[in-house]
C-alpha cells in the first residue's frame, strides 16, 4: 500500500502540459502533460524508448523540448526570459550514470553547488555537504574521489550532491539501473527514506517494489504518451488499460518484487 | 614585375628544388620505415642488451634536434671516415642519412606502439598452431601492426617532408634554400618564402588526402587495438 | 702530443658560451614562444570546441598553414621577409620566436580541442542541472578535468618546440646550436685535428638538448602526478 504523505498534499509545485519532442524522424514525447504537488512521489513507468528520461531532462531543459509548456511553481521554465540556471537550482536531477565530478572528492561534489550557485561562503557549504553525506549514510567517504567509490556509493553521493541545493523538487532518472543487484537496495533505502520524508520526486524506474512503496501515483508510459495515471493499488488490481496489466505483470515476472520497508 | 611574372621567372628553379625536397622525403622516411621497423622488432623481440642498444638509438636520435645530427653528420663525421678511405659525403648524401635516421628513431616508437597493442592472444593463437616467432610475427603481427600505425606514420611522413629543409644548413638546394637564394636575388624576399610555404603546405594537404584514402581501403572490419595487451 | 692539447684546450674553451650564452638563449626563446603557442593555441582551441562555424573554420584554416610551413620557412618569412619585403625589422630572436610560437598555437591547439572533447559529457550535464551557467560548468568542471589530460601530450610538444629552437640559428639567434656553430669555426682552426673536434662538439650539442628534453619532461612528469587524481586514469598519445 502506498504510504507516501497521505492527504496532506501541498500546493501544485511542477506543471507539464503538451510537451513534444521528435529527434529526426522520431517523434519521442507526443503530447505529455502531469502535475506534481508539494510532497508527491510519482513513478514512472513503460517500455524502453517510450520517452521517459526525454520527458525528464524536457522538464529541466537538459532538452529543450518542441512544444508544450512547463511551470515550476509560478515561474514558467519554458518561457523564452526565464533564467534556466536559477530554476535548474530548484530541481535536483540524478541521473542514471551518476556523472560525479571526477576531479572533486565527494564532499567537493556536494558542496559545488552550493559554493558556485548559491554563492554560500565555504565552510558553511561543507558543513552542508557534510551533513547531507551523512544523510546518505557516506559521512566517511567524504574524503574518497568518485573513482574509489563503489556504484552504490557514487549514486548515494549524487543524491546528497542534489539534496544539498535545497530543491523542491528531485528528478530520479532510472537512478538503479547502472547498478550491480546488491548495490541497488542501499539506493532505493535512501529514495525511500526520502519519500517518506516529504520530499516532492519523479522517479522514473523499473522497481516495482518501490513503486508499491512510496509512490502516490504511478504513471504508465508507451509510445510517447501517458496511458495511465492512477495510485499503485489501481494499477495493479484493475488497470484502466489492457497494456497496463500486461507491462507490470511482465516486470514484476523478471524484476521480482523487493521486499517492502 | 607582377607576382606572377616573378613566379614565371622563378619556377623553374623551385620545381627542381621540390623535386630534391620530394626525393630527401622519399628517401628519408623510406630508409626510416626499413631501420625503424627493424629497431622496433628488436626493441620487443630481441633479448635485454640488444633491446638497450636499440633505445639507446632511438633516446637519442629522438632527444636531439635533427639540425644537429645532420650537421654533425656533414661536418663531424668525415674527417674520420678519411681515414678510412671513404670520401666526404656530398650534401644531398648526407641530408639523406641524417633525415633516415632521424626518421627510423620516430618510426620505431610508433611501430613499437603498434605492436604492443596487439593482443598477446595473437602470438600465442600463431605459436600453438606451430608457426616459429618469425613467422608468427610477419604473417600475424605485423599486419594488423603495420595497419594500426598508419595514423602515427601519416603524421611521420608529414612531418618528412616539412624537416626536409634541414638540407638547408648543408647548402643542399631543396625548396627552402631555394626560396632563400631566390629572395637574396630578386629582393622579393616575401612572395619568395611565402610561395615555398604553400607548395609546402600543398604537399602536405595532397599526402594527407592520399593517406586518408589509403586507410579506409585498408581498414579490417572489427581490428581494433587490445588496450590489455599493454 | 702539444697539437693534441692545444686542440682540446680550445675546444675546452668553446664551450664556454654553450653555458653563458647558448643555453639561456634557448631557453628563453623555449619559453616564449611556448608562452605564446598556449595563450594563441587555447583560444584556437576552445574556439573549435565552442566557438561558431566561421570562427571554426578560420581556425581550422590557421592550423592547415601553421601546421603545413617548415618551422625554417616560417622563421625565414618573419626575420628576411617582412624586413626586405614590408621593411618591417624584425630582430632575429623575436623573429624565431613568433614563427616558432604561431606554430606551436596550432599544435597546442589540437591538444586543447582532444582534452576538451575527452572529458565525458555527463560532466557537463550534471554541472548545468545543478544551475550553472555555462561559462561557470567549464570553468570548475571541464577545465580542471581537461588540463590534466592535456600534459602528456603537452609534453611531447614541449620536446618538439625545444629541437626546433635550433632552426633559428640559420638567421643568426645566438641559441646552442649557433654557439656549436661558432665553436667549430674556431676549433676548425687548428691544423690537423681541428677538424676531428667537430663531431665531439656536436656530441656535446646534443648533450645539452637531451638534457633539456628530459629535464622538461620530468617537471612536466612531476607535475602530473602532483595533479594525479585516483583513479582518473589518463591516457596520451605518443606523438612527436
């Protein structure tokens, strides 16, 4: 059962509607629209290819979209006058690879941001990014470079890097899929935990075991379009769409299921 | 007198000049290509002293300008091969040595390179088939070695070619004394270095082009450098 | 043998200047000019990388000339050329260093662009998700990575620039390989075995740049693992 925030579901934070997006002959997001409020946690969800981490890095403008519109909040991210940086500061992007910064120690990954963007004098930037290090549970790798790190490590490090932006919100973008099975798990307890604690995410995975977690809502992606929205128990029990049932029948089959925090 | 009159009156001379340049290239990375091969094959094949010797050579022909080792070579070395009986070496003679062994130390490093990357699987693929060393080096080795150094030897040729002007300190007329003995005659010291520098730079673009079309023919679909070898 | 003696005796003394006079000079004509190759050559370099199409082409184009024109042809335009043809009188050191140093921008600029390309580009994607501006992602998070892949192949051009301070000689620069030059007229002098001195003058030449080659490629070698991050491992190319 999805445990989420429950019903105290804050104002609307992100707005996507209508967003198209065609590399060469391919049109990969056709017509996407959701909304997220304060301390949702969506998961995504659908075959290879359909435009999920598209949507993602649409939402930051990591790729600039065709059509369509994004809001963070009031300010509208799409909108020609918009100062991408300032908004790309309030949302926190993980990405599937980690992309660490090789020449920095974790504690510098984490603090960079903070010194750089939001212009916070240095010891208070490390005393920040020491602390979310430890929120990770990485307090004693602060030290290591991106190179000593284990898969589980890199990706914990690159949550805390985003944590430590203040953001409102977090983009996951398949952020276990890159790890070796046992180092998936260290991860995902962190993702929990985060869920948990309020944090407003997209998280865009195959775990369905997380999934039925945290997620308020689960979002079903195929070809470009969003077939189905609704809580994890809907999905699972009577999807409105017949490729629904088979897509998580079909995951669940190969992924297993993890076992429930 | 316009330009092109002066490079009317002039060509002449430079085609000789290019065509002296063209021959000490040949020459030059030739010879380089024969001893450079043989020094790289020693560096990896043969035993401990012999290996030292070889890099001793290449250390030092590539540690040193070539303006020195071809004029040690016109100047320093004679006066002891007289004794010897052999007579002085003529300019062209001698700017022919230095630019071959100047050129087989570079090769040898590049060829060195090449071989080494090859994957140890290959020497040992050829060896349990009962094939000796040699023979697993010219029908194994070398052909995909000789293939994988192509870019570096490309760049070796081309660098042949402009360090032919080395013939220059040995009075030996190639296209950059020519240019000088043009300019210190007409005056027009400018157009004359300037149009030596474009049949330079034209030279090269036409070698890379050829060589460019050179590797693609000779690409092996999949052989790619085995960076583990290493 | 009093021949003997005397014939080393100045050969001793010609290599007096190697030090005083020869050695300095190169390297400061080395230094220069590299100065100026970096400056000129990381400019080119970025351009290629960043900059827009015209400026990419004239780029490539200087580099198709810088990199085409013998090292001598190119010290020759600068010292006779412009002072006959322009009348501009160019001294002979500055001379070589300019010719030498437009070239070395366009060597340098091809090792830049390489290092610029080899940092990954989730580097960069990661930097810009967090809200950096562009100018600020390459300045703390592609630099600091592209430098350190830059030094070995630096160093190879910093090996090549040395040897090719020794074509400035031909226009008079008192570097080395002039000094070498003067020493064997002097020691040419001596009757009988002067001319037998040519060869260990030469010898001792190239001691002097060997010395310098290897010198410089272990400061630059130091200074590599100085910068050495743990496992970022990079890898050059064996170049001239």
């Amino acid at each position: 059962m999805a445990i989420g925030t429950g019903a105290c579901l804050g104002e609307v934070i992100l707005r996507v509607e209508g967003l198209h997006k065609r590399y060469g002959k391919d049109e990969v997001l056709k017509g996407v629209s959701l909304e997220l409020r304060r301390g949702e946690t969506k998961v995504v969800i659908g075959p290879s290819g359909t435009g999920k981490s598209t949507l993602l890095r649409c939402i930051n403008q990591l790729t600039v979209p065709d059509k369509g519109r994004v809001w963070l909040g009031d300010a509208e991210i799409t909108h020609a006058r918009t100062n991408i940086n300032h908004i790309r500061a309030q949302v926190g992007f993980v990405f599937q690879d980690f992309n660490l910064f090789n020449h920095l120690t974790a504690l510098h990954n984490v603090s960079l941001g903070l010194i750089k963007v939001k212009k916070m004098p240095k010891e208070a930037a490390l005393a920040r990014a020491h602390e979310e290090l430890a929120r990770v549970g990485l307090a004693e790798k602060a030290c290591s470079y991106p190179a000593e790190l284990s898969g589980g490590q890199k990706q914990r490090v690159s949550i805390a890097r985003a944590l430590a932006m203040d953001p409102k919100l977090i983009l996951f973008d398949e952020p276990t899929s890159a790890l070796d099975p046992e180092l998936i798990g260290e991860v995902l307890e962190v993702m929990i935990g985060l869920a948990r604690g309020g944090m407003t995410m997209i998280v865009v995975s195959h775990e369905m075991g997380f999934a039925r977690a945290v997620a308020d809502k689960i979002i079903f992606m195929e070809g470009g379009t969003i077939l189905e929205e609704g809580t994890p128990t809907e999905l699972f029990t009577c999807p409105r769409c017949e490729r629904t049932g088979q897509f998580l029948r079909k995951i669940t089959e190969l992924y297993g299921e993890t076992s429930e925090r | 007198m316009t330009y092109f009159e002066f490079a009317g009156t002039v060509f002449p001379r430079l085609l000789r000049a290019t065509v002296i340049t063209l021959e000490l290239t040949a020459i030059g990375i030739g010879s380089g290509f024969v001893l450079g091969l043989l020094l790289a094959l020693t560096r990896v094949y043969a035993n401990r002293v012999l290996s030292g010797i070889a890099n001793v050579y290449i250390q030092f022909f590539r540690g040193t300008p070539l303006v020195v080792q071809a004029l040690a070579i016109y100047y320093g070395f004679p006066p002891y091969l007289k004794t010897l009986g052999i007579e002085p070496f003529s300019p062209l003679v001698a700017a022919c040595i230095a630019l071959g062994l100047n050129s087989a130390a570079y090769q040898a490093e590049y060829f060195r390179g090449a071989i080494q990357a090859i994957s140890s699987g290959q020497m040992q693929a050829a060896r349990s088939m009962g094939m000796s060393k040699m023979q697993a080096v010219r029908s194994v080795i070398l052909p995909q070695a000789l293939r994988i150094v192509l870019p570096s030897w490309s760049n070796e040729l081309i660098y042949t070619i402009q360090y032919s002007s080395v013939a220059y300190f040995l009075t030996l007329e190639e296209l950059t004394f020519a240019s000088m003995k043009i300019a210190a005659k007409y005056g027009r010291a400018f157009e004359s270095y300037a149009t030596a520098g474009v049949i330079y730079v034209v030279i090269v673009l036409l070698v890379s082009r050829l060589l460019a079309h050179a590797e693609s023919r000779l690409r092996i679909p999949g052989l790619c450098v085995d960076d583990r070898a290493r | 043998m009093e021949a003997t003696i005397g014939a080393t005796n100045v050969l001793w003394q010609s290599l007096g200047p190697f030090f005083s006079r020869g050695l300095p000079e190169t390297v400061k004509i080395t230094a220069l000019l590299l100065c100026l190759g970096l400056v000129l050559g990381a400019v080119l370099g970025f351009t290629q990388v960043y900059g827009r199409r015209p400026f990419r082409y004239a780029c490539v184009t200087y580099e198709q000339i810088f990199r085409g024109v013998p090292p001598l042809v190119m010290i020759l335009v600068f010292y006779n050329g412009f002072a006959r043809s322009f009348h501009i009188m160019l001294p002979a050191t500055m001379s070589a260093v300019l010719a030498l140093g437009l070239r070395s921008a366009a060597y340098q600029s091809q090792i830049f662009r390489g290092a610029i390309q080899a940092v990954p580009p989730g580097q960069m994607m990661a930097a810009r998700a967090l809200g950096m501006s562009k100018l600020k992602a390459i300045r703390y998070v592609m630099l600091p990575q592209a430098f350190r892949l830059a030094i070995p192949p630096w160093s190879n051009e910093y090996s090549g620039v040395v040897k090719d301070t020794a074509f400035a000689c031909a226009i008079g620069v008192a570097e080395l390989t002039r000094q070498a030059q003067l020493a064997m007229t002097r020691v040419s002098m001596v009757p009988d075995i002067g001319s037998r001195l040519i060869l260990p003058i030469f010898l001792i030449l190239g001691m002097f740049y060997l010395a310098l080659t290897y010198g410089g490629n272990a400061l630059l070698g130091l200074l590599e693992r100085r910068l050495r991050i743990p496992g970022f491992e990079t890898k050059g190319k064996v170049e001239r």
